[in-house]
C-alpha cells in the first residue's frame, strides 16, 4: 500500500491563504439580444431556429442559427417560411 507524504493543511491556514473576491467566470455574460424588431410591453421574446439564409438589421444568419426574435416577428418568419419545423 502507498503512503501519502504530503501534509495537509489545517482550516486556518487555508483561510489565510485563500485569495478574496475570485471569480471563476472570466467575463461577464451578457444578456441575449433580441434580433429585428423590439419587443411589446409585456412581451417575452422567443428563439427560432433558422431554415434559410437571412440577413437582419445588415448582420448574416445562416441556415440552423438560433436568434431571439419578438414573437411577432416569430409569426411572419413561421408565415414565410424562414424557421425550421422542429
């Protein structure tokens, strides 16, 4: 059987030694940005999954892109057949 030679620190050293105020995650997430038209008061928006090409607000989305769109503007893509059936 192995032995473990190393010694282990007692609580008041780990303390002591632990920096303050680390974070584990390196930048701050941003919220998720709805894609064409704002949304209604009291609307909350919905995620599509592209079946076309389609460029909004001069920025390209390819086919299987995933956008948040205000769901009436989820409606006329479903009409014009730009969301996938899922």
């Amino acid at each position: 059987m192995a032995t473990n030679t190393t010694l282990k620190k007692t609580t008041a050293e780990t303390t002591e030694s632990a920096p303050e105020n680390v974070t584990t995650d390196p930048a701050p997430r941003r919220a998720a940005t709805v894609v064409g038209p704002p949304l209604g008061r009291g609307q909350e928006p919905e995620t599509v999954t592209l079946s076309h090409h389609l460029r909004i607000d001069g920025t390209d989305y390819t086919p299987g892109a995933r956008i948040l769109v205000s769901p009436d503007y989820a409606r006329r893509l479903r009409g014009q057949g730009f969301t996938a059936r899922t």
